[in-house]
C-alpha cells in the first residue's frame, strides 16, 4: 500500500500515534467515575436511613402495645433505639402516642453525609408505626 507522497508507511507508525490513548481518556474520565460513586453511596445511605427509621418504629410500636400505659413512652424509647447503628442513635428520637385504641410510634432520624457518624444533613427522615392497643392484665 502507499501513501500520496509514495512512500510505504512505516509498520506500527500509525499504532504508534495513538499510544497512550486510552490512559488519557480513563484520567479524563476519573472525576466522573469518582463522583459517580459518591453520589450512589450517598443515595445507599439515604435507602438505608429510611429503612432503620421504619424498623425503629416497628420495634417501638411493638414495645409500647405490650407495656402498661404508664410505662408506654419509656419501654417505646428504649425498643426504637435498641437495634439502631451508633452513628443514627446520637440524633435519633422516638415517641409514642396513645389514642383511639391505638398506639402509633414515630422515629425521626438524621441523614448522614458520606461517613456516617462524622456529619448529617440538615433534613430528618421519619418512620411511623401503629398497632392496636394491647390489654395489659
């Protein structure tokens, strides 16, 4: 084969151009792979927060239909925060409430950003639970 000025191209010559290629495009790609992870790990903890808020409340419901009345807020404090991660349980809160025959719980907890335990976001994700009153006697 030649080329137009009629010499024969050098084997490898144009293999050789493009040497280093695809390490430049994988470091110009790095920032978006990085950020990318970042994003999907925050996304992960947000998931995860909303489900430890909704089991907190499922236990604590669960702790507060089976004590006495006067015991309610108590044993429902203490159920919600007892399977909770150390870095949820500093900010979390719990609260029962009994009406209608019902006793409801609601955990509000905090968000973490990235490391969880280091810093959280400014919002609160909350679980909410309700079971019919239990006779106690």
């Amino acid at each position: 084969m030649r080329t137009r000025t009629g010499t024969r191209p050098v084997p490898g010559h144009i293999r050789d151009r493009d040497r280093g290629q695809v390490t430049v495009e994988f470091l110009g790609m790095t920032p978006t792979i990085l950020i990318t992870l970042v994003v999907l790990w925050q996304l992960v903890l947000v998931g995860y927060t909303f489900t430890l808020a909704g089991n907190a409340a499922d236990e604590a419901v669960r702790a507060g239909t089976a004590t006495a009345p006067d015991a309610r807020q108590g044993a429902c404090e203490e159920a919600g925060l007892d399977k909770l991660p150390d870095a949820w349980k500093g900010a979390a809160t719990v609260n029962c409430a009994t009406g209608g025959g019902m006793v409801t719980a609601d955990v509000q907890l905090n968000v973490p950003i990235l490391f969880p335990g280091t810093a959280d976001f400014p919002f609160e994700v909350n679980g909410h639970a309700g079971a019919v009153e239990e006779e106690v006697g």
